[in-house]
C-alpha cells in the first residue's frame, strides 16, 4: 500500500527534505510537485509537509483489506449474514434418510420417526446419543437392531429387518430371489458370500457350520509345506442379509403394436412371481430382428430389503 502526495506552492528545497523517505513516481509541474511512497512513511511526510500546502491520501492496494472492507460495506454485511446464518443452520437437521428397508416399511418406521421427535429441523445435539434400537425393536417386529449416524445435516438412520432364524440347527441360510448383495452380517455359521456379489435363487449365502480347528491331509505344497483341511461342527446359522433384488423376463412377438402391452404383461407376471418386492427401478428393450420376430425385455430392481 501507497500514499499519494500533492505539494502545490512547493519550493526547490522541498524535495530534499523528503528524498530520504523512498519516493517514487515523482512528477514536477508548474508550482506542483505529485509523488507517492510507502504508507508508512505517511506521518513522517505529514509532519514534514505540515508548514506546505500538501494533500496526503491512501492509495488501496491488493492487500488493503480495511479499505477495501469500507468500500463495499453493503457486500460485508452480506457476507457477514451469510456466515451467520450457515454457522446456525449447520447446526440443524434437514433431512432423515432410513436405510435397509423396502418402502411400505419406511414409510411405516419415517411416521413412527416423526411422531416421536426424530424430524428435520430438529437440532443435531438432540440426536447425538440416542438410541433409536430399543424403540424401534419394540415397534416393529420386522426389525432386528438399528443405529444413525449424523452425515452433515443429513440424520441417516440404518435398520437391519429382523431374521427368521431356522429351525434345524444343520439348515442353511439360501437367498429366495435372484440378487445382488448390498450387505452381510453373519451372526451364526460360516459366510459364504460376501457384499457385492450377485447370487441366484437358491444359492447358500451362509452354511450352518464353524470352524472348530484344521488337521493335516498328508499332502504337501509346491514348497513342501503340510496342506490343512479345515474341520466343522453343525451350528445354527443366523445372519443379516440385505440386497437388492433384480427380476428380468424376455418374450417375442411378431406384432409391433402390442410391444408396449406385452411389457407391461412381463412385469405384471414378474411381480406375481416375486410377492412381497417392491420394485422400484425397471428397464425396458424391444429389437427387431431381420425376419420380423420382435424381442422384448422387462429388467425390474427393488430397494434394499431383506433376501433371506
């Protein structure tokens, strides 16, 4: 940051009183001398100057803050506002997710929810180490354990469908729909699958076995190490197992008119066959091959839900 000076009247002698305070830009008219210097040489060039017709005047620079704050006093306050308000509001909940639900029972578990206090604009505090299990275990029979978690304004609440488990302790645990895994937590047994994984209609998802130990098969590796077989003991298998379930059905016709129908024909078989989903994406294909024969594909895909 700069001063700006002025000198009108000024003499030939003036200049050597001030040279010594790093001038620059010095310019000389007629009875006029304008110059300029760093801001802090401004008391010392006012108290020299002070018995001449001088004019001294802060120019702004890049870094000027407070001039530049003054200058836009309108802008400030804005700003200023604007922290204030995001500082309050952080501190807000605006939105409950659940998670792990189809959503007749969102909807179900949301009004419980709402009804007992856990609703946006509600503060974050108030929901910092509470327990919504116990409540909600009591609630519905449906649920097995629930925990939240605050995600910036966000209150997302996970709930995790309770489980039949079997009823023989050597049973296990197969998956009824074809699926993709979202999420897997084994209580009892042996997991055989894992999050992620796609998995057909029948397929062992968890084996109601444990290790109990490994002995030896008399057999060695490449680096003569004995090989270990590992031994189990039945067990009841009891696990969580949440996923998406996803339905797809193919047909041909000859007529082009009736694609739209046989559509909606394949995804209303597709839901009589998978009672008890709730699809909510679906995906549909139609392509005519050259001797006319039309092939038409439904691709339906449920929220997360239980698929044990």
């Amino acid at each position: 940051m700069k001063v700006k000076v002025t000198i009108s009247n000024a003499d030939a002698t003036v200049l050597n009183k001030i040279r010594h305070l790093n001038l620059r830009d010095v310019r000389i008219a007629e009875n006029e001398i304008t110059l300029t210097a760093p801001l802090v040489r401004q008391r010392a060039l006012k108290q020299i100057l002070r018995n001449y017709d001088a004019h001294v005047e802060r120019i702004p620079g890049v870094l000027d803050i407070p001039a530049f704050f003054h200058a836009r006093v309108f802008l400030v306050a804005c700003l200023f506002v604007a922290i204030c308000s995001l500082t309050v509001l952080s501190n807000f909940i605006f939105r409950v997710e659940i998670r792990g639900l189809d959503p007749a029972q969102t909807a179900e578990v949301s009004t419980f929810l709402h009804n007992t206090g856990v609703r946006p604009l509600t503060t974050r505090a108030t929901h910092r180490g509470a327990n919504f299990s116990a409540a909600l275990i009591n609630e519905f029979p449906f649920i097995a354990h629930a925990s939240h978690e605050i995600r910036g304004t966000r209150l997302v609440v996970h709930v995790y469908p309770a489980v039949n488990p079997p009823q023989s302790g050597d049973t296990d645990l197969i998956t009824r729909w074809n699926a993709i895994i979202t999420d897997i937590i084994v209580i009892g047994g042996t997991k055989v699958a894992e999050a992620g994984q796609h998995v057909t209609a029948g397929e062992i998802l968890v084996r109601a076995a444990r290790q109990v130990g490994d002995i030896e098969t008399g057999e060695t590796d490449e680096m003569g190490r004995p090989i270990f077989t590992p031994v189990y003991e039945p067990t009841r298998a009891v696990a969580l197992v949440q996923g998406r379930v996803l339905a797809s059905a193919t047909t041909t016709i000859t007529d082009p008119t009736q694609v739209l129908l046989t559509q909606l024909h394949l995804v209303s078989n597709l839901q009589q066959s998978h009672r008890g989903v709730t699809f909510v994406y679906s995906q549909f294909d139609h392509h005519t091959a050259p001797d006319g024969t039309i092939t038409v594909t439904v691709s339906l895909s449920s929220a997360v839900m239980n698929i044990l």
